[in-house]
C-alpha cells in the first residue's frame, strides 16, 4: 500500500502538467518537467546507458509496444517510410544498415538522440533495432525487406514505445494503462523525431551503399564480403 502511494503522489504533478498540454497532446518531455518525483524514485533515470532495469524491460516493451498502439495512426511519435534501393539485395541493405548504426560516432548519436541501442534482428528480411534516448525512452527502428525484381523494398519505421522510460520501475505494465494517451516526440527543425532520425538515417545508408559501387580496391569490406558470398 504504501508503494501504491507513493507511486501515486509521484504520477501527480504529471498528471496536471498533461491537463495544460495545448490540444490535449503531451510529450514525453512533459514527464521531465512535471513529474520530477517520479524519476526521483530512479537512481540514474537520466543516465545515456541503460543500467539493468531498462535492459531488462526493453525486450518486453519492445514486443508489445503500447505507444505504438495509437502513435501509428496519430503520426506524432511514430514514422513509417517506403525506401527502394535498385542496386542492392535485402542482405546487402541488412549489413550496410547494420554498419550505419556501428559506426555512428558519439557526437552523431547525440544529435539523434540515440545514445546507446541494441541489434535484435539483422537478417536478409528484416532489421529490429532498440534505441533508447539519454533519460531512458525506448524507441524502436523496424526495418522490413523484400527482394525486387530490380534491387530491394523497404518499409522502414521508427517509433515510441511507450510514455514512460525503461527505467521507471514497471514501465512495460504503465504504458500499457497509458496507451490510449497520444503523446508527441519533438525534434530538431521542426521536425517530429522519428521522421528527423529516418531521413538521416537514409542518407547515411545511401552512402554506405553507394561504396558498393567503388571500383577494385574500394568499397566497404562488410558489404563487399556480403556480395561475395552472394556470387558463391
């Protein structure tokens, strides 16, 4: 009972913040401001890299997603575009999306918001990516391949979990109780986040595909080496 409480005094001066949020939309950021209790209660809730509680809870929130239940009809924290690339097989866009993400530097990841994240799945038909932002908000980049007649169809999504970080004790069980709330992910530029991550990320990702293309002595060996086993 007195977990319960606390949990509740905690949830009250967000629950006032989300009243005044202009057309009934909150954003996440809204948690910062206006529940500082909240994240009171978790030692190290603004940390970039995931202590074990939001390892532990990312795959389970991941799989079931309850901001995304919403978010993907109401476009605010959710984004989903078609990519075609006409010169390269669903492995190849596999590997070199892979080496995109491995090789983003510290100061490039900070401007996505991506921090730390996690390859769940990397294969010739679909690439599963958990990300999560410096306080702790799961995002996931699901990216979905098929084979073309001429090169390969992508229909990539970047999205919200849920409204409450992994590292909120819970937080897979809250966000399902909050899953009817449409919340907003502002980004840079005026831009919604997921649609600021995609597009930087396609440009990155046309780059390292274009290596493929170098002549002998170039390219990116990753994905050369996938061509080559390919050609076997």
């Amino acid at each position: 009972m007195t977990k319960h409480c606390a949990l509740l005094l905690a949830l009250a001066p967000l629950a006032g913040s989300m009243r005044h949020a202009p057309r009934a939309i909150a954003t996440r950021r809204t948690l910062l401001a206006g529940g500082p209790a909240l994240l009171a209660l978790v030692p190290g809730a603004a940390v970039a890299d995931p202590p074990l509680l939001s390892n532990v809870q990312g795959p389970l929130q991941d799989a079931v997603a309850p901001g995304h239940w919403l978010g993907q009809f109401v476009g605010l924290n959710s984004r989903t575009e078609q990519w075609d690339f006409p010169a390269a097989t669903p492995s190849e866009v596999s590997a070199a999306l892979v080496a995109v993400l491995e090789e983003l530097t510290p100061e490039r990841r900070a401007r996505l918001l991506i921090p730390e994240f996690k390859v769940q799945r990397a294969d010739s038909k679909n690439v599963h990516v958990l990300t999560w932002t410096k306080a702790e908000w799961l995002d996931s980049l699901d990216v979905r391949l098929a084979p073309q007649r001429a090169g390969t169809a992508a229909a990539a999504s970047f999205y919200a979990t849920g409204f409450f970080p992994t590292s909120v004790p819970l937080a897979p069980l809250l966000n399902v109780g909050m899953a009817w709330l449409p919340f907003a992910s502002p980004g840079p530029r005026s831009e919604m986040l997921q649609e600021f991550r995609l597009r930087a990320l396609k440009g990155l990702l046309d780059k390292k595909l274009a290596q493929l293309e170098v002549g002998p002595g170039g390219g990116c060996p990753v994905l050369l080496a996938v061509r080559d086993k390919q050609a076997k």
